[in-house]
C-alpha cells in the first residue's frame, strides 16, 4: 500500500535541548497512529511539525501541510462567532471551492447542524471539540492529525470521539493522535509511536508493543511502559 | 484578508459594550471639550467686605480729589461678588465654600493711600482669605484675586499720576485754582520767566539788580526743561513698556483648535492602540494563532490586516468626534482631505504600536493594560513643553516623544485643522516610519505566538 505521509529525518531544537532525534516512519492509508510517551517525549512537537506549525531544523515530509488536516489541543475557535460561521470561515481561508458546500457536509459529518447557529462559546466541551475537528476536515485531508484529541472530554464524549475517527478511518483516512492515555492507544490505535525524549523507540502495533515492553513483574500495561522506558534510560 | 475582516467585523459586533464604548467615548469627549472650550470663563465667587463708610471713598491730592471707592466697582464686576456685612462673615463665607475667597477692605484704605501719596508713609493693604486644599484650586483662586487687585492698583496709580500731572503742568504754565470755594490764578514758571526777563531787559546796563534777575532765569529755565520732561515720563510709569511679540516658527495653531487635536488625538490613540492590541491578542486567546498561519494567512499579512481594520474604526471614530468639536470650535474644513489623511496616517501608526504590545502581551486583558500603561505616559510626555524640563531629562522626554506617535499626530492633525505652522508633510513622514518600526517589531514578537 503507497504510504500517505512519509517523514524523514524530522530534528528539532529549542536552545541546546533536542525535542526530536532524526525521526522517521511511514503512513498509510485508514491506519490510526497513536503517538505516545511520557511529558517532554516530543508529541506535540511531532504533530506541530507535521501540521506545518513548526518547522523542523533539519528532516523533511513527503506531503506540504496544506494537505493535512490538522486539530490542536487547545479548540482553536473564535467563540463570538457561531459554530457555521466558523467553518465558513476557516472554508473561505482554505479557499475551497464551494465552501458553503463544505460547511453543511461537516455539520451532517459531526451532527452539529442542529448547533449551526449557535455561538461557539455557548457549546459544551465536546461540542466544541466536535466544531474543531470538523474545521481540520474542511478540505477533506487524506492526513488528519489530532493533538491529544480527548484531553478535555468526559467518558461519553470521548466514546463519541472515537467511534468518529474510526468512522474516518474507515473512509480511507489517515488518523495520527497523540495522548498520554495508553489504554487509549490500546483500544483505538493499529499503530503505535512511542517517542521519549525525542526519539523514537517503537513504531508497530499495539500488539506488538505489549510484546516488546514484556511482562516486567508489572500489573498492567501503563506500568509495564514506564518500566520499559526506565529500563532504556527514560 | 477580506475573510478575517469580516470575522473581525463580526466579533466586534457582537461585543457591543466594547463597540458602544469605542463610539460613545470619542463623542462624549468631543461633547466635553467643545463645551469647554466655547463656554466663557466662569467668575470666581469671593465674599466682599467693605469697611469704608459710604462717602468717605476719596482722597484729596493738590487741587482734586480722586474716588479710590470707584476702583472697588471694578473689582466687583470681574468677580462673582457676595457682599457679607462683617469680617467674621466673610470667614464663614469662605469656611463654609460658599465662597472660594474673601476680600477685606479696611476702613482707613483712603487714608492709608492719602498718607502715602502726600507724605510717602505707609503702605496701603487689603486682606484676602483663602480656605482651599486644593493646591492647584488654591494656586488658581489666588492668582484670579491677586490679578484683580494688581488691575485696580494699577488704575488706582494711573489715576493719581494723572492728577499729579496735571498738577505739574499748572505749576509750569499756570492756570486756574479752585480751592475753599474760590478761584486762584496761578502764575506758573514760563509766565514768571517771562515778567523776570522782561524786567531784566528794561533795567540800565550797570544795574546791580541784573546779576540776581540773570540767575533766577537760569533758574527757571532749567526747571521748565527738567518739568517739561517729568510730565511725559510720569506719564509712561503705567505702562513703561510695550511688548511686540514676533513668532518665528510662523503662524502657530489657535488654543482652542490645539485643544481640540489634542483629544482628538487622544481618542485616535486609544481606539487604535487597544483595538489593534486585543485583535491581535485575541487571536492567541482563542488559540487560532497556530491554526491561521499553518498556510491559510502568513503573519505579516494577519499583522496588516488588524493595523487596517484598527485604523479604520479609529479615523472614522475621530472625524466623527472632529466634526462634533467643529461645532464649538473653529477648524478648517477646507482642509477636510488632509484630515482624512493625518487621521489616518496617525491611526496607522498607532495601530502599529498597539499590534506590538498585542503581539508582545499575548492575552487580551494583559494586552489591553499595557496597551493602557503605555498609553498615558506616551501622551503626557508629548505634551511637556519643550523648554519646561532641561539637561538629561529633555533629551530623555525627547526621545520617547520621537519613538512614540503621539506628537507626530498632533502635529499633523493641528496643522490639518488650522492650516498654521509647522507643516504637516514631515510628521506624516515620521508617523509613516514609526508605523513600519513598530509593524517589524510586532513581526518578531509573533514568533513568541507560536509557544
């Protein structure tokens, strides 16, 4: 299967600390990456490099980042204006060709057509969150990364995210996430990057993972992880 | 750009408070000032007591006698007189702020001012009570009184040199006395010289008369000539000098026209700075920051799209005000285009100025108080005038006023509304160049945006 997004290389400094160390892996299509390690390992950077935010000091992706949807942590949304106002915005910025017809497409995809109108400041959390992955689907990416997507989000809600992105992925999207949550990337992720300080050390599946973190003497697998890392000096 | 103008357009609407105050503030302003500067200076309320018995207002000098009564009219006119019938009445007056002062007029005033003027003693005194603590009310009330007063000493002693004058010349040339009833004529120097000379040429050659009579026409001679010079500059003591004023920075804007670019000024500098700054903050603050620049709108174009949008809402903001103080004051409408253009020029740059503490701040109400703090500062330090400090701390002064736009605006705008010196060509240009310094800065503060 052609790879949807190849990274080669990707380094990153700020000062004299190393954020990321020659990071390299590939994407395909309709997998669900979850991007994993513990505070500092380099998660957000990685994303942040890859959504075109940040740019790398040295390495370089296959695709521009104007192809990749990208959702930040933080729901990045002007709260004064309503949730179609958002989109329409956003859809008039990414110069899509029709955008009215890109903003009622997300409204049905998220099921937010009934919030249409309502100010973005007036929604719940997960409403909130459902309008700031709507507006990294605008242009319908092949690429869709997601900071942390279920950071603020309570157990129902995060439910409802999740069979969302599988619905993605089910579409032939690629879905990148980072979390701090491992159960998370257990259950939702059909690969694994497990980045700590800056490099990369794992990239297979949730099976595989659990194969190579082993059993340790440790009780469950967010234990056995914290092993693993600290038994390679993280 | 036109899509994050609309967005733009669309929050502010929805923030009606902010919109409210950015609109009714510059109007209320412009309200304030056009009353003030139209509306005539108030009289100051001061209680008047006066102790000299009705008739006895005057005081004799040589042949006349001058009403010094007369000259307390004049000071009552200038004055919004409370007339109290007591000293201690005056005091409650003034203790109570009824009145802001009190003036005592002792009852021997004429005989003090009589003693002076016939034998030199003395020194005639009115008493003045003050009760503010106001430093600067107590600075302004006293210098209202003390101006009045010094106005009727001065007619007061224009009045008696008069009559001294008057009297002086009669001594020189003679005239008619009316003293007691009756009318004495009066000889006078020249008239006497001449019966002297007169006599000295009808005596014989060798007379022994001729001597003395030769000397007391010296005499008079020489006090003619010293009499006929005193009377003229006795004359000029009131007045003794007469000051023509030559402006060499040429026609200088009329104070109320400088006042009103002053506030105008001060509204363009608050709603561009503080607009220009919480756009940008807010940006940040919602989190899009990242989101935009990821492709959708480079940085400088985001940057020029908040100074336009703020410098737009300020210049209409102020025309507005500018045309309401129009009504009170007298601003060249001929020149409406070069208003349109230092407004704008001026709100450019201090939009400018407010992107770089949005851009520095980076949160809305942290935006808004610097904006704030730097504000105020920039525009009292550009309105010390120029000689009023020295040394260090004027070229200190000088230098944030040059960094700043607040000067450079008004002295564009007060060109703009009165047509007077100095241009308005070489502001713009610093306005111009301060717009670009700051939008640069602003530029390199946005990589903070990003973290």
């Amino acid at each position: 299967m052609p790879a949807t997004l190849e990274a080669h290389g990707l380094t990153k400094h700020y000062g004299s600390q190393v954020a990321l160390r020659a990071i390299s892996f590939a994407l395909v299509s309709g997998e669900r990456v979850g991007i994993v390690g513990p505070n500092g390992a380099g998660k957000t950077t990685l994303l942040s490099i890859l959504a075109g935010v940040l740019a790398p000091d040295a390495g370089r992706l296959s695709r521009p980042a104007t192809e990749i949807g990208w959702v930040p942590q933080q729901p990045a949304l002007y709260s004064k204006l309503s949730v179609a106002e958002n989109l329409r915005l956003f859809a008039r910025l990414e110069k899509l060709a029709d955008p009215e017809a890109a903003v009622a497409r997300m409204l049905e995809q998220t099921a937010l057509s009934q919030r249409a109108d309502e100010q973005v400041g007036r929604l719940s959390g997960g409403n909130r969150q459902r309008v700031n992955i709507a507006i990294g689907l605008l242009g319908a990416p092949t690429v869709l990364l997601l900071d942390e997507p279920s950071a603020s989000l309570d157990p129902r809600q995060r439910e409802r995210l999740w069979e969302f992105i599988a619905m993605l992925s089910a579409q032939g999207t690629t879905v990148v996430f980072s979390t701090h949550n491992v159960a998370e990337v257990e259950r939702y992720a059909t690969r694994v990057l497990l980045l700590a300080d800056g490099e990369l050390l794992f990239t297979g599946t949730p099976a595989e993972l659990e194969v190579a973190v082993g059993d340790g003497g440790a009780r469950d697998f967010e234990a056995k992880l914290v092993s693993f890392l600290h038994a390679r000096g993280h | 750009m036109r899509w994050l103008l609309v967005k733009d357009l669309q929050i502010l609407r929805r923030s009606p408070l902010l919109t409210g105050l950015l609109v009714v503030y510059p109007v209320v302003i412009a309200l304030m000032i056009g009353f003030a500067l139209s509306s005539p200076p108030g009289k100051p309320r001061v209680a008047f007591f006066d102790q000299v018995p009705r008739g006895h207002g005057t005081i004799a000098l040589g042949g006349q006698r001058v009403n010094v009564g007369h000259y307390a009219g004049a000071l009552l006119s200038s004055v919004s007189a409370i007339r109290v019938s007591s000293r201690a009445q005056a005091i409650a007056t003034v203790r109570s702020g009824q009145a802001l002062a009190a003036v005592i007029i002792p009852a021997d005033l004429p005989q003090q001012i009589q003693s002076l003027v016939t034998q030199g003693i003395g020194s005639p005194s009115v008493e003045v009570i003050l009760n503010s603590r106001d430093p600067i009310e107590r600075q302004v009330v006293d210098q209202a009184i003390t101006a009045r007063l010094n106005q009727v000493e001065q007619s007061v002693s224009k009045q008696l040199l008069r009559v001294a004058i008057a009297d002086l010349q009669q001594v020189l040339s003679g005239g008619q006395v009316h003293a007691l009833g009756q009318t004495v004529h009066l000889l006078g120097l020249r008239n006497a010289r001449a019966i002297v000379a007169g006599t000295l040429a009808g005596l014989p050659r060798g007379s022994p008369l001729r001597p003395a009579l030769s000397q007391v026409i010296s005499f008079a001679d020489l006090a003619i000539q010293g009499l006929s010079f005193a009377s003229p500059a006795l004359g000029t003591i009131g007045t003794p000098l007469a000051v023509h004023q030559i402006q060499l920075a040429g026609a200088t804007t009329p104070t109320d026209a400088y006042a009103a670019a002053i506030a105008v000024i001060v509204s363009l500098m608050f709603v561009g700075v503080l607009l220009a700054s919480g756009l940008l903050a807010l940006v940040r603050s919602e989190n899009a920051y990242a989101r935009l620049v990821r492709g959708l709108v480079s940085p400088g174009r985001l940057l020029a799209e908040k100074i336009a949008l703020s410098a737009v809402c300020a210049t209409l903001v102020t025309l507005v005000m500018a045309a309401l103080v129009s009504l009170f004051v007298s601003l060249d409408w001929s020149r409406l285009p070069l208003w349109v253009l230092s407004l704008g020029v001026g709100a450019i740059a201090f939009a400018a100025l407010g992107v770089t503490i949005g851009a520095v701040a980076r949160e809305v109400s942290a935006a808004s108080l610097l904006a704030f703090l730097i504000a105020l500062p920039v525009a009292f330090v550009a309105l010390v005038p120029a000689n009023a400090v020295s040394g260090g701390l004027k070229t200190v002064l000088d230098v944030i006023a040059f960094v700043f736009p607040f000067k450079a605006s008004l002295q564009a705008v007060s060109n703009a509304f009165s047509g007077t010196a100095p241009g308005a060509g070489l502001p713009l240009v610093h306005l111009l160049a301060l717009a670009l310094a700051f939008g640069i800065l602003a530029r390199v503060a946005l990589v903070r945006f990003a973290r």
